[in-house]
C-alpha cells in the first residue's frame, strides 16, 4: 500500500508525507486560473503546521504530516489527489465547493471529517444528517444573509422596493447563496436578480453593461480568481459606487483590489476572521518558520487575507485534534476521533489569545446538531491609500430565522435521498 501510495504521488505531482502519525494532507492549487487565491492559503496552512512541529513538538508531542497534492482547482483532480491521500488522513480542506460536493460522500464512506470552512454544501451544517462533514465558523447561506443585514443597517432597516444583484460565478460556488436571497427578497421587499460570469471570467463587458441598464442599487459578488478583479476594475470604470459593492469572503483579497489601483477605494467584502499581520502568531511563524527556510512559498504572503484564512484553516484543525486526543486519551487519533473531535470544538477568545491570534475570529461551539457554528461575519473595506483591509463593523450574526429553515429542507431533502437516518437523539 505504501508502495502504490509513493506511486500515485509521484504520479500527481504530491509531495511525499513524512513519518508521522497525524496526516493532515493539503488540496492545492498553486496552478491554473484561481492560483492567486489558492497559493495564500496553502502557504498559511502549511506554514502553520510546521509551526506546530518546529516550535511544540507537533500536536500532544506527536509529529504532524502534511503531504500536499495539486489540483489546479478542478474537481476530477481533487478527487484523484483525496484518493491518494486519505491513507491515514485526519481531515481534508477541499477549499473548492465542487470538490467538497464530490467528496461528502466518499469521505462518509472512509470516515474521514471534511472541513468546507465557509464553502461548499451548506446544508452540511445540520450535523443530524452529515455526521462527517462541518462548515464552521459559517457559511455562504449566513454569508448572503449579513450581507443584507449590513444593507438594512446602512438604510435605516428598510430596503423595500431597492435591486439587489447577485453577480456570481457561474457554477455550484456561486448559485449557493441564491435560495438564501430569494428568501430574503420576499421578507424585505427588495427586487433580487442575478447576472452569472462563465470561468474563468475574464471578460465581463457584457454583464457591466447589463447593470449600466439595470441600476442595481447594491451588487453582491460571489466571484473567485482572476474574475475577481476583472470585476472591480469594470465597477471602477462604470464609476459604480463601491460602498455598495460587497463580495463574499472569497471575493476580498488583495489580489482582488490591488490591480484597480485607486478604483478600488471603498470596495467591501465579508471575512470572517480578521485581516492584517499584527498578531503575535506571526512573529512565531517568522522565528520558526520562514527565518528557518521552512515557508511553504517564499514567505512574503504572510497578513495577507488569504495567508491569514489558510493559518486559520490549519489553527482549527489544530485544536480539533487537540480537543480529539483528550476525549479518547489517545495522542495517536484516527480519522474518526478527529471528527469526534470537530464536533467537541469549542473556540473562545481565551484560547485564540493563548495562541496569538487575539480578536482574530468569532467565538463560537461545535455541536453535533451543529456543524455550522453561530454563523457570524463582519464587513471590511478596502483602503486604497493604506492599501489595506479595514473592519468596519463587528461580528454579525446571521438571520437565523430563513437560513435554518432552508437548512433543515435542504438537509431533509438529501438524508431522504440518501436514506441517511437523522442523528444525535
């Protein structure tokens, strides 16, 4: 088995794990259309992983493993590179809603905990009907949701008869968020529309000249890669005013703004954690990691948003396999410990100091009816003088009251589909 393992990773171009007992492999995409997006977040993650190893010995003083595999973002790969590595592995981060859709599955089969953190199936989050499978801290559904709550804020609580477009990817990451707005539009009043941008999304002219015509009043934008700032550079250009462009978390780089230059002041994006380099796990990192010529990239990506969620994907899966060895009294966990684990998780402002990630993301608690999380998200906003990302609200909650409702149909619909029989009685 070792043997075919070598093989197959050699054969997908996967950098072979070391010997380690906790297997925490990695789904990259440093190549093709959406690399700018995925080479942060595979630095931040790995790099917080070798963290571990360099400065506390690994997790519980076993030795973490991080054998990485390239999959270019598409889902036939992703599923080839899960297939050669999930001897062994404790948890996966597909970081690609198509991927994480083709996985649930198979990962349920092997017992092996999917973490969709922020992405994927949202319906995940009801943990009675997918025992293996979390999107915690939050979820595109609560996403779409504070992103109106911000718009109600912003008119005094009421958006009645105001266009709101959804410009999205066109494919299963960006249509997500669409019953939750349909929802929406009916309890708020306001006129919804959507206007879908074909991969890779680098020509855009007619969907711009589409809202020219149409006035939408706010655009949210589920986009990813280079569709991203192709996005905001036509925003500028039509002189859209960008306080009332808000992107999803995925759409809220510096790779997305920098290129547009002053166009992109005022732009706004959702994040569920926080933005910048001052915290003290970074300096760890610099000592341990990058100083030592250990970086998974070259080391220059570190505070960026995506570096930060890659360090946050890594820190949660950290703790869940910490919180795992202590439920079995076992250092040496397997694939479902892990999840038991995952869903004993409890994240609070004590534990994120501890770890020198102060105020970096919301407090909030696994169970195993909930695999979401409280939902929360703030608003940021793009500092083209500074040329840096501000929150500028705090942490909201989302509207409870429509995204669980479409929860519970969405999730009744699949375990009924599945013959899946609800859990946690």
């Amino acid at each position: 088995m070792k043997k075919l393992l070598a093989t197959a990773m050699l054969t997908l171009g996967l950098a072979a794990p070391a010997a380690a007992d906790l297997v925490f492999p990695s789904l990259d995409y440093r190549t093709g259309p959406f690399a700018a997006g995925g080479i942060p977040f595979a630095d931040g993650y790995s790099d917080y992983l070798t963290l571990l190893n360099e400065r506390d010995g690994g997790i519980g003083g076993v030795k973490i493993s991080n054998p990485t595999c390239e999959t270019a973002y598409n889902t036939e790969k992703g599923v080839e590179c899960y297939e050669a590595t999930k001897e062994g592995a404790l948890i996966y981060q597909p970081l690609s809603t198509g991927i994480t859709y083709q996985l649930i599955p198979k990962a349920s089969v092997d017992q092996i905990p999917i973490h969709s953190m922020g992405y994927g199936r949202t319906s995940a989050a009801n943990g009675k009907v997918f025992e293996w499978v979390f999107n915690y801290p939050t979820n595109y559904w609560n996403g779409a949701s504070i992103a109106v709550k911000h718009i109600l804020d912003v008119n005094g609580g009421d958006i009645n008869g105001k266009k709101i477009t959804l410009l999205h990817f066109n494919g299963a990451y960006g249509k997500e968020p669409i019953p939750t707005l349909e929802a929406l539009s009916a309890k708020h009043g306001f006129e919804f529309s959507t206007i879908p941008i074909d991969f890779p999304g680098q020509e855009q002219k007619s969907q711009w000249l589409q809202i020219r015509r149409e006035k939408p009043d706010y655009i949210l934008f589920w986009g990813w890669g280079v569709m991203n700032q192709v996005a905001v550079q036509e925003a500028a250009n039509i002189r859209y005013p960008m306080d009332q462009f808000i992107g999803i978390w995925w759409s809220g780089s510096e790779n997305d703004v920098l290129p547009a230059g002053d166009g992109a002041n005022g732009y706004k994006s959702l994040q569920f954690h926080n933005v910048g380099s001052d915290f003290p796990i970074f300096d760890d990192i610099k000592t341990h990691v990058i100083d030592k010529g250990l970086a998974a990239g070259a080391g220059d990506q570190v505070g960026t948003v995506l570096y930060n969620r890659g360090v946050y994907a890594a820190m949660l899966a950290a703790e869940a396999a910490k919180t795992a060895q202590g439920i079995h009294g076992e250092v040496n966990i397997t694939g479902a410990m892990m999840r038991d684990g995952m869903e004993a998780l409890e994240i609070t402002e004590a534990r994120m100091a501890e770890l020198g990630l102060p105020n970096f993301g919301p407090t909030f608690k696994v169970t195993c009816e909930n695999h979401g999380g409280r939902g929360p998200a703030a608003i940021a906003q793009w500092d083209a003088g500074g040329k840096e990302w501000k929150l500028v609200t705090d942490y909201m909650d989302p509207d409870e009251e429509v995204v669980n409702a479409l929860i519970m149909e969405d999730s009744a619909a699949y375990a009924a589909e599945n013959n899946i029989e609800e859990r946690c009685n």
